[in-house]
C-alpha cells in the first residue's frame, strides 16, 4: 500500500476550485460516512475496499482523493441542478434530465456518453471533441507491492483478471507445460465475489512477473486504459503486454515492459528475464520511477487542472446563457443528445462484440 501512504500521512494541498464540484455515485449508502462530511475518515482502506465497480472509480475515487488534497468536493446520488457534476456515463440516465446541470461524464471502456457537455476519457484514441479530456486511471488502491526480498527470482507469472480474459493460447496446456519447464506458473484472479477479486486485484507480493494479452476486437482496444501497467509498474513487477495502444502511449523506453503477439514471445522474453537478473531489477527499478508519474496526488492534480481551467470556463459560459436558451434551448439539446447517446451504445456494443479481432482464429492452430 505504498502507492497511498505518502498523500496518507502529509497530503499536499491543492490550490481551491473556483466552485464546487459533485461526483455523483447512485449507491452512495455503501458509504454512510462519506454523506455530507467535512472530513475524510482517517484510515480510507476499508473505503476503497468497497470500490468494486468501475462506476465508484470514476466517482467515489476521485471524490476521496480530491477532498484528500483540499478541494471542495461532494459526494451526492444524483446531479445537482445548477452545479458542475462529475457522473460516470453508466450513471447518467436519461431520465435523470440531467440538462439542468453542468455535466461532466467520465467515459469508462464503454460507449462515448452524449448528454453531457464535457467528458474524460482513460484512452487517448477516444479524443474526439475539443471537450474530450485524457485522465489516467487511478493505480489500484490499497495495492500491496512485490515483495522486494524475492529479488530477481522469477517463479510466479500473474494475470490479474479471471482466466478466461486472457487470450486463449496463452492460458493453454501446452503453454502451461512450457512454463513449467522454465520453473514458472501461471496465477490468475479466482472465480470469486467482487470483494474477493479486489483483494486480489491489489496484492503484488509474490507476482514476479505480469503478463496481459487479450484477444479483443480492434474497436476495443480503443477504449481500454493501460491500468494494468500502471499497477505493475507500482508494485515493482515487470509487465508482458500485449499490443494495446493505451499501453503503447506510455511506453518511453523498452524497460517499461516487454510487448508480446505469441506463447513463443512470451517464453523468449521469460527466459530473457530469468537469465538476466540485471535486466529483470532495471525494469523493477525503472517501474518504479515511472509509477512516481501516477501517484494519487499526480492525476489529482491532473483533475484539479481540468476542473480548473476548460470545466470551470465551460461553466461560466453555460452559467450565463438567456432565459430562454436556460428552460427552452437546453431540453431541447437535450433530446437531440438523448438520441445521439443511444446510437454511441449500439455503435459501442456492436463493435465491442462483432468488429475485427486483433489476432486471427487460425494464427495459433
């Protein structure tokens, strides 16, 4: 949990919001202490724990974080007619009418959401608008890193996800046996409750190395965040990655990670690894570093510098439309968005389901 213990103890401030922001979180009982407090709880362990969905970090997350250096932010079940509101899209329905505030929707890998008026986005590809705005998805919290006693030793390959997320070849017997050969296995996340993946989700101490290569449609790979390489980069765990884009973008040099099409790549770059204990600490040591650009207080700032600047001037544009513009011109944009936004989801869904595959079904027979 080394990644939160440092913005834990001494939490920098950031510079005040010109307004308030609200995130909103629909099943906000989940944290009773959390409505209409003034002070963040002392310990937030057990609130992140509770983090199980993708909606609570996009909205429960970032209002912890954010209150955490100073801002003023609220945590409330639905938007707040007049004020700049932060809703994942999953949270923004459309009969919630949310035209009546200034909405801005966090796009998770999902459909591109349409009744708002700014959005973030976790994949630089899905910059589409002047409105659109990149933020990095948080390191997992409460992440418990590898244990540094293990050294180079090279024995337990991870997947932090359910098995059947990873591409098909890479989970077979015959890779496994190939694994087996070089002294290593293969772990991934059990078939559990949500809470249970969390845990596992979170704990890197004996993960001795990473490996993610999905087998998803070309127009998903679009939308995914490179969250797997943020968290093995703050645990100290040396990342094998397939080509996604998301990762791609972050990628300076070739310690962040190794990038791998096949089981054949994959073995080769093993044994690079456990034959090379030098190259096997760079990539630790140099994980590491890289991870100091992504701490709490670092996107904190990059939501504080957003809020800040293209929101708050959005918002005052918005704040000072006529009348007329106010209980006519925004229903009916509104409806028009409506429209748009259930065409984003069907567009989403079919490509999510029916695009292009990355590799072809015949390429590893």
């Amino acid at each position: 949990m080394v990644n939160l213990k440092s913005d834990a103890i001494e939490p920098k401030q950031l510079t005040p919001l010109k307004y308030p922001v609200y995130f909103v979180c629909k099943d906000i009982e989940k944290w009773p202490e959390l409505i209409n407090c003034d002070r963040l709880p002392s310990s937030l362990e057990s609130l992140f724990d509770r983090c199980t969905e993708g909606v609570h970090v996009w909205s429960v997350q970032p209002y912890i974080y954010l209150k955490q250096h100073g801002l003023d932010v609220h945590l409330v079940p639905r938007c707040v007619p007049g004020k700049i509101c932060v809703a994942p899209i999953h949270y923004l329905g459309l009969k919630d009418l949310p035209f009546n505030s200034y909405v801005v929707a966090c796009r998770l890998d999902s459909a591109r959401p349409e009744i708002c008026e700014q959005q973030t986005v976790i994949n630089e590809l899905c910059l589409i608008k002047s409105t659109d705005h990149f933020l990095p998805q948080w390191v997992q919290p409460n992440l418990k890193p590898r244990d540094q006693s293990r050294g180079s030793k090279l024995e337990n390959l991870v997947f932090k996800g359910s098995l059947n997320n990873l591409f098909e070849p890479f989970r077979s017997p015959e890779f496994m046996e190939r694994l087996q050969s070089l002294g290593i296995r293969l772990t991934c996340t059990p078939q559990a409750p949500k809470e249970v993946q969390i845990k596992d989700w979170s704990d890197y101490t004996q993960a001795d190395a990473l490996i993610a290569v999905r087998n998803l449609t070309k127009y998903d790979y679009t939308v995914k965040p490179a969250a797997k390489l943020l968290n093995a980069w703050s645990a100290g765990c040396p990342a094998i990655l397939g080509e996604e884009p998301a990762y791609q973008a972050l990628r300076k040099s070739e310690l962040d990670y190794i990038e791998v099409r096949s089981p054949d790549e994959v073995i080769a770059a093993l044994s690079r690894l456990k034959n090379n204990p030098e190259l096997y600490l760079a990539m630790v040591e140099n994980g590491l570093k890289r991870a100091q650009e992504f701490t709490p207080y670092q996107i904190s700032l990059l939501w504080r510098n957003l809020l800040a600047g293209s929101v708050t001037e959005g918002y005052e544009k918005w704040l000072k439309q006529s009348v007329v513009q106010k209980l006519i011109g925004r229903p009916i944009q509104f409806v028009q968005r409506a429209i748009q936004h259930k065409k984003e989801r069907k567009y989403y869904l079919f490509n999510r389901d029916y695009d292009q595959r990355m590799f072809a079904d015949s390429e590893f027979c």
